[in-house]
C-alpha cells in the first residue's frame, strides 16, 4: 500500500450528511447540532495498524484497528450500535464494513489530488465527505 492516509484533515464538503444520519436513525436534535459541524480528521497509519479520531465541537470519535482484523466496535456518541468491523484495502481505498443491526453499513477513505475523500454508506444511504489538510 503506497498510500499514506496520516495527517489532520479538515472538512470542506459535507453531503447527505442527513440521508446517512436518517438511516441510523439519529433523533432530530441530535441531527440539527450535527450536521452544522465541520469535523477534523486525525489519522494515524503505521503499517497496519490505524487510529482515526474524528473531532468536533460537538461530538468525538476515536476508531483503531489493524488492516485484516476484525474488531468489535462501539458507535458510542453516534447511533451507540455494536458492529463487528473489518477494514481492509481496496486498492488505494480504506474500505471498512461494519457488521450489524443495520445493513450495507461502512466507509471508505481515499486521497484524490491533495485531498481526503470519505464516502459513509448505510441502507442504501451515501453521505461524501471531502478534507484538506490542516
Ligand atoms: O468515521 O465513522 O473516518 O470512524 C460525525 C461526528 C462523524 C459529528 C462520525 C457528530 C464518525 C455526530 C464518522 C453525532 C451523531 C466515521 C470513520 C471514517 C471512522
């Protein structure tokens, strides 16, 4: 794997934030406040091993995993569902799903140019995210 996904990384661009939120069945308040937030995302990658937090104001999420290894993850602070997630490459793109209570769930990551792109996928639901570095 050629790339290196390591940085901080602010959002530019945020869409179907709502669609994707909806889908987890985010209550309406909770949707308000969180789709006006710009989050940063810090990105560890060494080898295979990754930490992902993702910072607001509003809201904090930390993730780690190794590439090939599943693990159980808490959505605590989101829709606070258990998902038994696997994240892998595919080709040049972080691709995770994650297992659970709601179908067709996960996220992939990629470098298109000098930004990060973010694509977060439930129940036929896509939310594009776009970050540039800090
Ligand atoms: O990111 O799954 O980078 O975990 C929104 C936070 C983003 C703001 C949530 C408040 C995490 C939300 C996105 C309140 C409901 C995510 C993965 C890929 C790593």
């Amino acid at each position: 794997m050629p790339v290196d996904l390591s940085g901080t990384w602010n959002m530019v661009s945020n869409e179907n934030f709502e669609g994707y939120m909806l889908a987890l069945g985010i209550d309406f308040a909770t949707r308000k406040i969180a789709k006006m937030v710009k989050p940063q995302k810090v990105i560890k990658q060494n080898g295979d091993s990754f930490t992902i937090q993702t910072l607001s104001t509003f809201r904090n999420y930390l993730v780690q995993f190794k590439i090939g290894e599943e693990f159980d993850e808490d959505t605590k602070g989101l829709d606070n569902r258990k998902c038994k997630s696997l994240v892998t490459w595919d080709n040049d793109r972080l691709t995770c799903i994650q297992k659970g209570e709601k179908a067709n769930r996960g996220w992939t990551h990629w470098i298109e140019g000098d930004e990060l792109y973010l694509e977060m996928f439930c129940e036929g639901q896509v939310c594009k995210q776009r970050f540039q570095r800090a």
